[in-house]
C-alpha cells in the first residue's frame, strides 16, 4: 500500500476477494435460511448460535447437541476460521495485551485487550488501515486497504471473549470463572468505522443482541469513534442505540484541523459538533471529544479556552491523549506544564475533562500505533 499523499481522503475501500460467510454476517432469520439451504432443520441455526455466542466453542468437536453427521458441514459453511493469531504481544504487567491477526487473504490486523479492575475492554478494528490520512496516526499513514466483514469484526471479540474464559487473560488470580468480564468494546483499532458504516452497525447488533442470538453486551459499553464523517453520525442517530459516540475533534478551531484531521476540509468543526449533540440528544449519552494533546501544535492555552467555549454547557466530555509516538512522525506528546494549563482552561468553563492513560505504548499498542506490520 503506497503511502497516500497528505490530506487525501480514500472513502470507497478497494474492492477484493470477499472474506468467507461467517455467521456473525448473519442475522437470526438468515442464519435459519442459510442452515435450511444446506438441508438441515432451521432450529440447527438456534444451537449454532448457541455455540458461537452463548458457549464460545472453539470449534465443532464441542457440539454435542448436534449430530455428528452434521457438524462438518455446518461449520464448514457458516464457522469457517476467519483469522489466525501472528502474535501476541503484552505489557503493563499482562494488564495490555495487543494481538497482531492474519486474515483469510493474508491482510493483518490488530485489537487490543485491555484489562482494568472493574473490567476488561477490548479495542477492535473495523478496516485494515485507514483512509482518513490523519498525518499523526501510523494507521492513517498506512492507506486503507479494505473494509473488514461484519464477521471479521465480531470474531474479533469472540477470539478475546475465549482468550478470558480460558484463563489466558484477564485472570484474577481466583480462579473463578467469569470473575472478569469483557463488558467494553470500543472501535477506536485500526480504521473509521463510520466509513464502513453497514458492517460496523451489523457488528454491534450481534455484539448487543441478547444470547444466544448475540452476544448480550450492553450498548452503553460500547463506543464508535470517528474523525467525523457528519452524514454517518446522522445515520447512526437514527438507528436509536445507545452507543457511546467519541469524536476525534484535536482542534478547536477549522485552519489546524484541516491539517490534522484532514476530513474536516468536508465537514468543517461546528458541523461535526452540531453533529454530536443532535447524535447526544437522540442517544441520552455524553459525547467523548478526543483531542491528542501535540506539542506545540494544538496545545496552547488559547486552543484550550476556545475548545472551552465550544464545548461548555453541551453533553460533552473530553478525553485528552498524550501524543503517542509513531513511526516517522515530527510530533511529540506536550510538557506536562502545558497539559496541565490545558486541562485547568477546559475546567474554568465547567467541561469535564480527563487525561487517558497511555496504556499499551511501548508494545505499540496505544491509540494511533496500530499499524499491523508483519
Ligand atoms: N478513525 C477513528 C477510530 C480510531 S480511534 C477515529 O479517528 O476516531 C483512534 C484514536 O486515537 C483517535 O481519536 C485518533 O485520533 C487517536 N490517535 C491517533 N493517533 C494518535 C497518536 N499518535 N497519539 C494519540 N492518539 C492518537
């Protein structure tokens, strides 16, 4: 993939072959087709579900409630093995664990687990790379190479929903199962999610619908981010869920996002804001405003008191990020004096604000590191 020219947008993923029908892709009335098609009885789709979502088997070996006969064939057509681990890389104590995945074409992908003590969230991907181009992100830099399926994505968090339920992460140490519970799934992996709109909200329906045709996780763990893409957050609006929207904002004002978020030359900052609290009104939750903190770039205390004002008496909350370092970049994270100042100006105008952790750093796991690299 050539790296794209700075502040080219690729919108349209190319097109390539079609990663094998999973029934993740499915919903429960076309999972009931789909099984009748291959001459078994409908109700066969229901105990797949089962297996897939409420068990997480690893495989068909462990359908005992399907006769034997059957089992190949079913999950030849409908398990098919979407991705394979490269590696697993942890840190913060095994707190952090970034998996590296190959897909059926051989593309790579990245998600993370990441373990707190009240919970286990798990970043996902939603494309291999990125067309947004955003010149700060190492993923935006690698150029989009395809859209994941809807399969791809949820199998996604299956994989680390197994990796926990066999003690491989996320153990307390008590050994009781289930004593940690991935609850949180948040799209902020490789790619924009809003950019591959359809399977990403087919992915959040398998994700929240309850067992066992989904995996019964609550809406309100999960969040898409997006650089802004303002026609989807409409769109998203109207599907009436409530998933947490984040905001990748970085900059208050139009002349720098421009050139950090390069999507802002289509939908310019008050659009995408106008855009969020239509999307918090509908929602009933809070925004989160995303804003890497670059030193010396969007750091300044003017930015701060104009984010302020931008962002006060509105449901907003803003999560800043201290700059994680990417390969090739010029930008580093911004003194502590400055992010501070930052932080005190977003307060004087009564907008929550909280500095992230840089969970993941130095396993190039961290927000803006992934770039999947073999
Ligand atoms: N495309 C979506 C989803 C990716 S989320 C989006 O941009 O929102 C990844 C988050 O990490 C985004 O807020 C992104 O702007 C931020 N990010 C990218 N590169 C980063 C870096 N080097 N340091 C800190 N945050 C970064």
């Amino acid at each position: 993939m050539p790296k794209p020219i700075p502040g080219e947008l690729t919108f349209v993923a190319p097109r390539g072959a079609k990663p094998p029908r999973h029934l993740a892709d499915l919903t429960a009335a076309e999972r009931r087709e789909a099984v009748a098609e291959l001459g078994e009885k409908p109700f066969r789709a229901d105990q797949l579900s089962r297996q897939y979502f409420s068990r997480l088997s690893a495989g068909p070996d462990e359908w005992t409630d399907i006769p034997a006969a059957s089992r190949a064939k079913l999950g030849e057509a409908l398990l098919p093995e979407l991705m394979s681990v490269v590696r697993n890389v942890s840190c913060d104590d095994d707190a952090t664990r970034k998996t590296l995945w190959k897909l059926f074409d051989g593309v790579l992908v990245e998600s993370v687990l990441m373990r707190y003590p009240d919970r286990v969230t798990m970043c996902i991907s939603s494309q291999a790379g990125c067309g947004m181009n955003c010149p700060f992100c190492a993923t935006g830099q690698a150029g989009l190479t395809r859209n994941l399926s809807t399969g791809e994505i949820v199998e996604q968090i299956a994989a680390g929903m197994r990796s926990i339920k066999n003690g491989e992460f996320g153990s307390d140490g008590s050994g009781e199962a289930g004593a940690v519970r991935l609850s949180n799934v948040v799209f902020m992996g490789m790619g924009e999610p809003l950019a591959n709109y359809k399977r990403v909200i087919a992915a959040i329906r398998r994700l929240t619908d309850p067992a066992p045709g989904g995996f019964g996780l609550s809406q309100r763990g999960i969040t898409v981010s997006t650089v802004g893409l303002v026609p989807a957050i409409n769109r998203l609006a109207d599907e009436e869920m409530s998933v947490r929207l984040a905001v990748s904002l970085h900059a208050p004002d139009d002349e720098l996002r421009d050139t950090l978020v390069p999507v802002n030359t289509r939908w310019r900052v008050a659009e995408v804001l106008d855009a969020a609290w239509a999307y918090a009104e509908r929602s009933g939750r809070r925004i989160s405003i995303e804003y890497a903190l670059i030193k010396d770039i969007n750091d300044q205390a003017w930015r701060a008191d104009l984010l302020g004002r931008l962002l006060k008496n509105h449901r907003a909350h803003v999560n800043l990020i201290p700059l994680n370092p990417t390969p090739g970049s010029k930008w580093t994270a911004s003194r502590p004096e400055d992010e501070r100042e930052f932080v005190r100006q977003l307060k004087l105008h009564g907008v929550p604000v909280t500095v992230r952790d840089t969970r993941g750093q130095e396993i190039d796991g961290a927000c803006g590191q992934l770039a999947a690299a073999g």
